[in-house]
C-alpha cells in the first residue's frame, strides 16, 4: 500500500496498487538526456551546455545523471570526466557496451557507475552483434567483475528486452544478478511493449533476481509513461528519462510527464524530492538547446495545460480547482487560467474576472456581458485585452446611464466612488494577473 491512499492528498481514491512489491512511492531517476538526448536527432551538447544541463537537473533532484559512453568521441571522454568531477549530489552513470574495450575506458573517467548494455533479441544477435546467449553470459561476466573490481555501480540491461525470448532474457538477468550487480535492466529500444505486457515481465523479473531494476521505454507508441508507471506497480525501481522525452526517433519516457504522473499517485512524495518549480526553466533550457518549441499540449508546462475554457469548467474551477485539475499548477510553479474571450464561456467564469478587474456588476449585469461577449466571439475569438475593455466600458455604461439625483442614482454614485478606489488599489494587482495569463499562453 502507498502513504497516498486514502490520505489528505490522495488525487484518486480508488486508485490501489495492485502488488504490495509496488515502488510508486519510493523509485529514482536516471536522467539520460545528456545520454539517450543526446541521440535526438537536433541534439549537440558542447562542453559548456552539458555542465549548464546537468547542474540544473542535479539541482531539479534527480537522483541520477546517465552520460554517452566516452568510447563514443574523445570529446565525449573529455566531458564525462568534467561532469564527473563537478561535485554533484546526483550519482554520475555513463552507458556503454557491454565489451572490456568500453569498460575500461569508462571506469577512468570518475564515474560511480555504468550502465553496460548488450542486444539479446534474436534479430539484433542475428544483424547486429551475431553473439549466442552463452557468449553474452560469458562476456557479462567480465565486464561486470572488472567493474565492481574497480568499486563502482553497475548496472546490466538488455537491449529490445521485449522481443527477446523470456527464458534467455530470466537466465541472463539470473546470472548477473548471482555476479552482483547493483541493477538488471529492462529496454524497450523499439516501444513496442503495452503496460500490461511491462507489468507482467517486471513482476517476473522481480521474482527472480534480488537487486533492483531499471527501465528504459520509448515512446514510439506513446505509452512512454504508462510502461514506467506500470513498471513502478510491478516492482521495478528506476525509471530513465529525458528532458521532453527526446532521444532516438521520437524519443523516451520525458522526466515532466513521468513527474506529473507520479506525482498525482504520490504527490508529497514527489513534492519531497523534486524541485518542481523548476521544471519550466529545465524544460526551456533543453528546448533552447536543441531548437524545439516546448509542445502547446506538454505535460504541465505546455502552454494550454492549465487553461480552463468551456464554461461550465470554468465555474467549476473557480468553485474549486481540484473539480477539473488533477495537477496543482502553483505547485509546478505554474498559473492557472480561465479562457473568457469566447462563445463557449459562462457568466461564472466572466463574474470572476470582473471581480479581478476591481469592478462591481450584478449578476444580472455579468450575465447581460457574457452575451455580448458571446456574440462578438461568436465572429472571432476575443483576447484577455479586449474582453476587459469591453468589461469596463459596460461597466462605465451601467453606471453612467442611471438618471441623477434618484436613490438608485445615488447607491450607484457611491459604489461608483468605492469602484473606483477598489479599483485604483488592485489595478496593479489585475494588471499583474493580465501579464501572468499573456506569459503563460504566449
Ligand atoms: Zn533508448
């Protein structure tokens, strides 16, 4: 059972795991993106931006950083042992092949660790390396006893793991874990698995070998996050990612939508080791990096992610948020907003935004307002601008047209006053909120 069923903050209340080996609410990160990134086809990572990257994920709390072999470039050697000796709390692990020539080369580099991987499936033994399961038995052990010789982590993953033959795939796992290594890894290089298909092999997996296990799914069929979720519920107990997913193709399980995943299954336990205030600025670094737009539909920090538009969403949220939202966006360091400016909004969500402007109508006023709103956007969507200009010249109108020196002339002068001093003491504060919303749906 995890600490969020049932409790105070618990998002899903029927949500139970299914196995008590579940790790949703207690799992680590390896953040390849200065590894599997790195093989995005836009990516190049000079010295520089490598340190500027893995500072700020060290900084963002994932527990591990995974770098290209540096038996890849001499470049790559030359920045692995810079990030090594960078003082990082994250744990430094670089990925190479499972052969001495890489092993030796990657231990002098200051790593804590490697991650040795070797093809298992029968179409990447027959096209790619033309080795049998006993000749990758033998050379894993090799490679893995000279490893933890020289006293560091070491983790054995196969590659395509998911159409490789079950009985090759537990034997192999069987004999590295009795070598001892730290971890046993699972690929699906060609995000072909399903989550139930992860759950089923990590859950037997788990029942053979006792030290942990890793994940690695691409996204080729988007399910990127359900297999690192469901491999979570069975048991396994780290997850590789990349900023935005990138990587090979279309790349892997991205760290923000893993984030957002976990964190509505275990949110204290997400609040509690991760700076989440801080993806925004991760994401735009890796963005920046290798000239792509962050997508409008991305998990959290897309632009659209916490934009509330059809009216009776609208009323709702502003009731109370949790009605529509899943996910907090102030404690993504995100901010809300309710989309006014078109045919589909509601008298609710319009009142709320008279209020934030400092202005008084009544509720028969705003619902007379929401139908010219309705009936101008029904031409074209209006912006935030707009819709508070027309706003405030209802406003001005209503309280202009009263006849002077009547009772009700006289209530409305007065709240006309208080309007105005309400209105001169939170423009500031709605001109804000305005910028906020630009900022966010830029
Ligand atoms: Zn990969």
């Amino acid at each position: 059972m995890t600490k969020s069923n049932g409790g105070p903050h618990s998002f899903n209340p029927h949500y139970v795991p299914s196995e008590f080996l579940s790790r949703v609410s207690n799992f680590s990160i390896i953040e390849s993106t200065l590894r599997e990134g790195e093989q995005f086809a836009n990516a190049f990572f000079d010295t520089a931006k490598k340190i500027e990257i893995a500072k700020a994920l060290d900084d963002f709390g994932v527990e591990y950083l995974e770098l290209t072999s540096p038996a890849a470039s001499e470049q790559s050697r030359l920045d692995c042992i810079a990030i090594a000796n960078l003082g990082l709390k994250a744990k430094i692990l670089t990925h190479t092949r499972c052969h001495m020539d890489d092993a030796r080369i990657a231990v002098e580099t200051g790593v804590d660790g490697l991650d040795v991987v070797i093809g298992t499936s029968s179409l990447l033994r027959e096209f790619s390396h033309g080795k049998d399961m006993d000749y990758i038995a033998k050379q894993a052990t090799e490679v893995i006893n000279f490893i933890k010789s020289k006293g560091l982590e070491v983790r054995f993953s196969t590659e395509d793991s998911f159409r490789s033959d079950l009985v090759d795939l537990l034997s192999i796992y069987k004999t590295v874990d009795k070598l001892g290594v730290n971890r046993v890894g699972i690929a699906d290089t060609v995000g072909c698995a399903t989550p139930n298909q992860v759950f089923e092999l990590v859950r037997t997996l788990r029942g053979v070998v006792s030290c942990d296990i890793e994940c690695h799914f691409h996204n080729d069929t988007g399910c990127a996050i359900a297999n690192a979720h469901a491999a979570l519920e069975a048991g396994a107990t780290h997850i590789d990612t990349s900023v935005l997913g990138i990587g090979e193709r279309n790349g892997i399980t991205p760290l923000g939508g893993l984030v957002a995943r976990m964190y509505a299954t275990d949110r204290e336990y997400v609040m509690g080791k991760y700076k989440l205030h801080k993806l925004r600025d991760v994401e735009n670094l890796i963005a920046d990096a290798v000239e792509v737009q962050v997508p409008f539909n991305n998990y959290v920090t897309g632009y659209c992610a916490f934009t509330h538009k059809a009216g009776i969403h609208a009323k709702a949220i502003l009731n109370n948020p949790s009605t529509y939202e899943i996910l907090k966006p102030e404690d993504f360091g995100m901010t809300r907003y309710v989309s006014i400016g078109h045919r589909l909004t509601g008298w609710n969500a319009v009142k709320n935004r008279v209020q934030q402007l400092g202005l008084t109508l009544t509720d028969e006023e705003v619902k007379k307002v929401t139908a010219e709103i309705k009936a101008l956007a029904d031409i074209r969507p209006r912006s935030i601008d707009a819709v508070d200009q027309l706003l405030r010249e209802f406003h001005a109108e209503i309280h202009g047209e009263s006849t002077p020196g009547s009772p009700q002339a006289k209530r409305t002068s007065e709240t006309n006053e208080a309007d105005e001093s309400a209105e001169a003491a939170t423009n500031g504060e709605a001109n804000k909120k305005a910028k906020v919303d630009e900022t966010v749906t830029a």
